[in-house]
C-alpha cells in the first residue's frame, strides 16, 4: 500500500475547512500542528514523532503565537524532509526566505487573492484623508457634530494626483478604481507594466513620482531594498500638504520622517493601514486627528481570506501533484 505524502496546517484556515478535504483528500496524509511552543514544534519531527516526514506546510500567520515567525532559527530547525512552505498571505516578510533558499525549502505567497480587499482600504484611506471622513465621524460621535472639519482642510479626489508606488495587482486595482472620479493616475515600479491602461503614466524614480503627487499610495513588498524607501528625501520632495497611504508594509515608510512632516505640515495627513511595529502603533500619529489609522484589516473579510486559504492551500496541492506551484516568491524563482 503506497504511503501517502504527509502535509501540515501550521495555524488553523478560519474559512475554507471543507477545501482542505476538497483538495487533499486522496493525495495526501494531513496533520494539524498544535503545539505549544517552539521547542515541541521541533521536538515533533523528530523520528517517531507526529510530524516526521511532513513534506510541505501550510502556514498562517496566527502561528506566530505559539511557534514564532518563520524565522532563520526555525528554518534551519525544520528537517530535511520539509520541501514547501505554502505562506497564506501576499506579504511574506515574516518567513525567512533567504534561510529557505539555502535548505532548499520553496516558498509561495498568495499574490492576487488579496488585490481587492487591500486596494478598497486604500481607497478608503484616500476618501477620509482628503475628506476628513474619519475625523467627522468621531466628532458626530462626541456630539460636536461637524464643528471640528473645516472645509480649507478637505477636497475633492476628482483631477488630483494619485502616485502608485508599486504597480503590482494591488496597485493596478486601486488605479482602476480611482479612475472613476477620475483621479491622474501616476506610477514608479522597478520596470514599466506592460499592460497598464494608457492612463496610468510611468515615472522613472521614486523622486519622480513623490514630486508629482497629491496622494502617494505605497505598494511595494518588504524587502532589505524598500526598508525607508519612503523618508525624508521623498516626503520632502512632495507637494505641501500632501498625503502618503500605506496599505504594504510600515517599514517601507520612515516613521520618524513622517511625523516631522505632520508637525510642519509638510504632509497634511497620512492614512495608515500598517505600522513599524505591529501591533504598537506610535503614540505621535495619535496626537494628528486629521491621520485615519487602521489596525490591519485590509484583507480581513471572509471572501478574502478564503480566497487567501484556498490559494495558500492550492500551492501546496500543486506541489504535491506537479513538483511545483505557480506562487512561487520572486526570491526563490530560478
């Protein structure tokens, strides 16, 4: 009787139970990790062990509160055995790639499954930055009504300038959204996107574009390159009175930086989905009532993450049955 490859769900889908059937029944033996912290996560693959021989994991984040981040530590920890590491998100600065690449473990990410949901809560920062929506509606909530919003502070999306940092699916999303007003859409990516509307006009650097945006949207990965690609050159290159989105990463973004540019009014506001130090959030940004800050919830709805389970999962499931999955992450692609 051939034994089937075993495959591990590292963090629990919150949604998509009965796709792990769908998609691994028959074709693999899958096992739940639950252990309690890291050293029996590693004491588990050990031979004789619940976990010996898993080939491939699927990992969600919310592992992060038993075993840790995918780590070095815990990649190099992981037996030989292990040969894909299925990432339920499209950020994946929270697993070690580079530490992947030299135990040759694969890595995929689920780019795609999250483009609506985050380029919507970028729309949405854009919409209450310009119009002070967020601020409004704490103010009718404390019974001051509208006495705080003032409408030489507020504006129309309509004709102004959107700079997209990153015109990768998320961006693109965004850019056809804000199309509607219309907003100027301009971007900087790393190479110009081929198959980008005519109106969406390419910039050659960062500087370029920062000069010619009312809002700059970020939209780039973490990476040693875009730590502070976003500081005080770039801000200071702005419009006065601007305002930067960031929906990516908080340390694409100098934080400092910023908040120098809200005491000067160098930035007039920023809307943040994302910050430096998860979940901290900086007390200085607090003390801007102009500023529309969310607790990373730009994919948290249940159409999205599923559409993220179900694609993390499906990498995985291609693995399993070609050797390989399409959501490979740039670093690891031959």
């Amino acid at each position: 009787m051939t034994t089937l490859p075993k495959i591990m769900i590292c963090g629990s889908p919150r949604w998509a139970h009965d796709e792990v059937h769908t998609l691994f029944d028959s074709i693999a033996q899958v096992i739940v990790d639950d252990a309690p912290n890291r050293a029996e996560f590693f004491a588990r693959f050990q031979p004789g062990g619940p976990y010996q021989g898993t080939v491939g994991i699927y990992r969600r984040n919310i592992s992060a509160a038993r075993i840790g981040i995918y780590d070095r530590e815990l990649v190099t920890g992981l037996p030989p055995s292990v040969q894909w590491i299925a990432h339920n998100g499209a950020g994946y600065d929270l697993v070690d790639v580079h530490a992947c690449k030299e135990k040759g473990i694969r890595v995929s990410n689920t780019p795609g499954a999250v483009d609506d949901a985050t380029a919507t809560t970028a729309l949405y920062l854009i919409l209450s930055t310009l119009r002070h929506f967020s601020k409004a509606e704490r103010s009718l909530f404390a019974g001051t009504w509208k006495t705080p919003i003032s409408s030489g502070d507020t504006h129309d999306l309509t004709h102004r300038t959107l700079g997209i940092l990153g015109l990768g699916g998320i961006g693109l999303r965004l850019a056809h959204l804000v199309h509607a007003f219309p907003m100027r859409v301009v971007y900087y990516s790393r190479r110009r996107v081929a198959d980008a509307p005519a109106w969406c006009e390419y910039v050659e650097s960062v500087e370029a574009l920062c000069v010619q945006s009312d809002v700059l949207s970020i939209h780039v990965p973490l990476r040693e390159d875009t730590r502070g690609l976003v500081g005080e050159p770039q801000i200071r290159a702005m419009k006065r009175g601007s305002i930067i989105v960031n929906t990516a990463r908080g340390r694409v973004l100098d934080e400092a930086a910023v908040i120098r540019a809200l005491e000067d009014g160098q930035l007039a506001s920023v809307g943040l989905d994302v910050f430096p130090d998860e979940p901290h959030v900086n007390p200085r940004l607090l003390e801007f009532p102009q500023n529309v800050l969310l607790p990373h919830t730009g994919t948290r709805t249940q159409d999205t993450e599923r559409k993220m389970e179900v694609r993390a999962m499906t990498n995985l499931r291609d693995f399993l049955l070609t050797g390989s999955g399409k959501d490979l992450v740039p670093e690891l692609r031959l």
